[in-house]
C-alpha cells in the first residue's frame, strides 16, 4: 500500500510543481513511511528526481531544502509502505527509464504474474532489471510497448495503445501516476479497482487553463485547492497535456469494482473520500455494527460488566466511539500514543515488536483501575500488538479485559501491496476466537462478521453519489477468495518472498538476543547456525547451507551483479556473515539515473 501523486500546470512559466508535490507528500505520509521520492519534467524534457529511503522530512530535509532543486511544471510523487521484497534506496520510487522517450512511474500496488513479466523482459524485450521491485518490472513492460510504435513523438493514441498491450500483460491491483518527458501526465487504474486513484482541477494562478492533480486519496487535492474531484474508475487511463483536457480512455474493460477494505478498516485518512465512500462513515458504521456483534457474542452478565471502551489510536477512535454510544458504555482514551514511532506489525521480529508496542502505546492508570474494560482495535494481525496491549491494561489495574476487532479474522496473507505477515505467523491462521482470546490474554475476542464489514462501507456513500449495485470489496485477507485468478504457485512464492526479505533482520536480532543474554532455543539456533525460509515462508534455523547466489543462474551470460560490484561479498570476493554459504545482500545502495539528487 503506497501513496502517489501526479500535478501538471498550465503555464509553462510555473516551476513549483515539486512544492505542490512535496506538500502533498506530508498530507498522504501515512500511506507510506519507507522511502519516498519526487520526480519532475523541467525545460526541453530534462527529468530531476530526488528519492531515498526515509521519511519526507528526512529525504528533502526538515526545512524542504532539496524540492528547490526539482524545477518543472509537472511531477509526480510517491510514498512507499513496505511490501515483500527488499527496501532499498533502489526501490524508492519514482522510477525512471530514458527509453522511450523518457518515462517515470510511480506505483501503488503489486503484480501476482512478476516471475512470468521478469523472464519476459530477459529474454524477449532484453530490458535490464535492476531492482526487486514490481513496479520497475512494469514501467518497463510499458516502456517496451510504446517503443513498438517507432515514431520519434507519439500521441494519445499511441499511449492508450501501449497501456492496452501492458494491461494484457500485467496481472494484479494497481494505480499509477506516470509522467512522460515533455509530453505530460498519465494515470490509470487495474481493472478490478482494487487500488485507488483520484484527480481534481483548479484555476491557474498565473494565466489562462488549468491545473490538474491525481492523488491516491481526495484529502491532498482537497488540501491544495483542487475542486472537480473524480473517481478514475476501474480499467481507466487518463493524459493530461499542458493546458489541455484530461483526455479518458477505458483501457480494458471494468472486470469488477471491489476496491480495498483495507483502505477503510486501516490505511486511509479519515478525511478522505474513496470510490465516493467517506472512509469516516464507513469507520461509524463499521462501530455500531461491531456494538451489535458484541451485544450477540456476551452474555447479559459479561455485557452489564463492562465499565468503559477505550479504543486502541488512531484509526479505531472513531469506530470506539460508536460501540460505547451504541452499548450505551463510557468511553474514554486510555492510551497516549506516540506518534514518532513507526507500525509495530511490520517491525523485524517478535522481540522487536514487542517493545515497540511499548514505544508507542502508554497506558493511563485512571482509565483502567479496577474495571472491566472493552478494548476497541482496527485489526488483529499477528496477535503481538493485541498481546502486549491487553498485557499493559491488565499492569494499569485492569481486573477484566475484553478485546472487540472492527475487521474479521485476518487469515490469509495479501497479494496486492500489503506487507502484513506470511500466513503461518497471523494469529487467525487456524485458530478460533477462543484460541486467539487465549494467546493475547483478554477474557474473550470479538470479531465483526465480514458481511457485516461490507455492509459498513456500502452503506457510506457520500450524498449525491449513485450507490453502486451489488459493492463488491476486495477480502481475500479475510477469507482467501482474491478478486483476481491467484496461481497457488504464486502465493508459496510470496511466502518465500516475505521470508527471504526478513531473514538477514531475523538474524540480526538473534544475534543481538544472545549477546544480550535473553534468547530462547531457535533465537540461539539461529544465531548460530543461520536461517533459512520453510515453505510456509517462516524464517527458521538452517538445516543446511543455504543456496549461494553464485549457484544460481546467470543472467544475460554473466554473474548476477550491481553496480559497484558483485552481490553478497567485496570486491575481493569475501563472503558476508549469515549461514554457511550464504551471501549478503547490500543493505543499502542507490540506482543510477539521470538527474538523481539523493545520491550524496
């Protein structure tokens, strides 16, 4: 789950499109705290970029020094949230290829055929693939098809055309902003609308036309002064020429509209409006239906019990606020969240997790001291979170803990863009609510029913916007039915993916855990011994020497390389530290590309 925005303005003169850009990044932050990048077209096409790892603030400095240095009148920006993979400088988007024409992609989402579009691109397009990322892999199958037209300048059409011929090719959920050198913007959007994308217009300031901005959320438009906002629906492009109008193309036909429930239950401000859904009102439903599945699953004696809702910040505040209304219960904040620390559920290891909950969450004694509590959270992912908080209310003097979750069991992992967890380590894989109310410690865990969290977001359609018959959402998290076709080859491969992405801050962290006297019998194995994948995508204590990169197939001839020098060892061919055999990955590198302002 990534953040992207695209601005073009009107007059040639304005050079402050990377400000805009730049603006918007802090407004959509949350959608991505990894890395994150800007890319802007200046006079006679030349693109500058500045990206790296880190947040905003970090990246284009606290007082936004580097965006000075980004001239253009067109740009686009993203935000990355982790997804499986690697988290390199190199994976900071946007990314950039200067043939054709000169194109850079910003990208929200992940592609379930990349395996297949990566062989494609070796060994029929012959492109170079420098990073593990999806999105690299489909700038550049786009890349490919536009270069099919032969023409020294190429039109609407054209474009349209190519976009069809990469949709053919690309399986997955996505939205996209993309900018071509001189030419102007282009968004799309997958054919399922599982990712989100919005566009909005404004006056010029300085002249005669128009200003256009697409954004994954309407609340940077909104911002920024855009007004006219719209949905680009599912299958659709957009071009946006300088002073021009946005020109529509369906380039593939809309297969289905179920967007992400994931963008309501979690990710998305509440400020925002999505596929004409106020993520507000989807949030007040999702609470009041959430009070009647409580009422349903407690006896009137555990129900009479509880003394207040406190809801676990910031997302679930809205959805706790309708449980006590609803249960006619107080409701009161009881934990001060600190809002410097990053996600804990997507922290490298247990321990890690563990002590980050501690980090962000306190709790207020008052609040707690000889009652009941009901505890109000967005989700339960891998149960480390839910534990160490139910753990913390009972230290706060709580004599009874109730914990409600405002989404259903998360049972399977998320193919398209979401980092959660692999299967094996969600806390619903294979148990029920007893069990898992066992293993975080409350008296009892209440989830809401999927029909019912549907329902939620259905039902929160903005006035004035036609309710769309049937809303289909995209819950496969839920219950393992993907809207689009998913090989199972595939999801073993994600849970390998997953794996391989943690398994050096795994070992990392068991090393650490020995050195400070506190590690367990597989913290010890692994520490010692190295660690491997399993099948279910679980970083475990090697049984053997993992395979070396040097075994595996070369690409184009030669040994797989980057630049600077041969992956997992020095220029003298030293092997990192891990298990035997096995080699390090860099843990930090920078692409080349022209114009790349982060590079010192």
């Amino acid at each position: 789950m990534c953040g992207i925005i695209g601005v073009i303005h009107a007059q040639p003169s304005e050079t402050s499109a990377a400000r805009e850009l730049h603006e918007a990044l802090y407004l959509l932050q949350h959608r991505g705290q990894d890395a994150c990048g800007i890319a802007t077209c200046g006079p006679r096409g030349k693109i500058y970029q500045c990206k790296g790892n880190g947040l905003a603030s970090k990246v284009f400095r606290d007082d936004g020094g580097r965006v000075a240095d980004l001239p253009g009148w067109m740009g686009i920006g993203h935000l990355r949230y982790p997804t499986a993979g690697s988290s390199a400088n190199a994976e900071a988007q946007p990314f950039y290829v200067n043939s054709p024409y000169g194109i850079c992609f910003s990208v929200n989402g992940m592609l379930i055929n990349a395996r297949k579009l990566r062989d494609f691109l070796d060994y029929e397009a012959h492109r170079h693939i420098n990073t593990e990322s999806d999105s690299e892999l489909m700038l550049n199958i786009f890349a490919n098809e536009l270069n099919e037209t032969g023409k020294a300048r190429v039109n609407d059409k054209d474009i349209f055309a190519a976009l069809t011929k990469m949709y053919d090719r690309c399986e997955g959920g996505w939205a996209c902003t993309a900018m071509l050198a001189g030419f102007g913007l282009i968004g799309f959007r997958d054919s399922y609308g599982i990712r989100p994308l919005v566009l909005g217009s404004r006056p010029a300031e300085n002249g005669a036309g128009m200003d256009y901005m697409m954004a994954s959320e309407s609340v940077a438009l909104k911002f920024l002064g855009y007004t006219s906002i719209v949905d680009i629906l599912p299958g659709q492009g957009v071009i946006i020429q300088r002073g021009a109008k946005p020109v529509f193309y369906q380039i593939q036909r809309q297969i289905l509209y179920a967007p992400d429930i994931f963008e309501y239950v979690y990710f998305a401000r509440p400020d925002s409006i999505i596929d004409s859904i106020s993520v507000a009102r989807s949030r007040e439903n999702m609470g009041v239906k959430l009070a009647n599945k409580i009422r349903s699953s407690l006896t009137p004696s555990e129900l009479a019990s509880i003394d207040v809702v406190i809801p676990i910040p910031e997302t679930a505040t809205t959805s706790a606020q309708r449980v006590s209304k609803t249960l006619k219960k107080p409701w009161a904040q009881g934990f001060v969240k600190n809002r410097y620390v990053f996600r804990t559920f997507i922290m490298p290891g247990q321990r890690a997790r563990e002590k980050g909950v501690r980090r962000k969450l306190n709790a207020m004694e008052e609040q707690f001291a000889g009652k009941t509590v009901l505890l109000v959270d967005d989700s339960i992912v891998r149960g480390t979170t839910s534990r160490e908080i139910v753990l913390m209310a009972r230290e706060a003097g709580a004599k009874a803990v109730y914990m409600a979750s405002c989404a259903p069991p998360i049972t399977n992992a998320h193919i398209y863009g979401i980092d959660l967890a692999s299967s094996s380590e969600l806390i619903a894989h294979h148990r029920d609510a007893d069990a898992i109310a066992s293993m975080i410690g409350a008296e009892k865990v209440i989830y809401q029913d999927l029909d019912d969290l549907k329902a939620a977001c259905a039902e929160a359609v903005i006035p004035g916007a036609a309710p769309r018959p049937n809303q289909e959402f995209e819950v496969g998290v839920f219950c393992g039915k993907y809207v689009t076709p998913v090989d199972e080859d595939y999801l073993v491969h994600l849970e390998q993916v997953r794996g391989e992405s943690r398994k050096l801050k795994v070992v990392e962290s068991a090393r650490e855990a020995v050195a400070n006297g506190s590690a367990g019998q597989e913290e010890f194995n692994i520490a010692t011994k190295g660690a491997q994948v399993n099948r279910e995508g679980k970083v475990v204590a090697a049984t053997s020497p993992s395979r070396s990169r040097r075994d595996r197939a070369p690409v184009n001839g030669v040994a797989e390389v980057v630049l600077g020098g041969i992956i997992g060892g020095d220029r003298n061919g030293r092997m990192a530290a891990g298990s035997e055999g096995e080699e390090k990955e860099p843990k930090d590198r920078q692409d080349v590309s022209l114009h790349n302002l982060n590079d010192d």
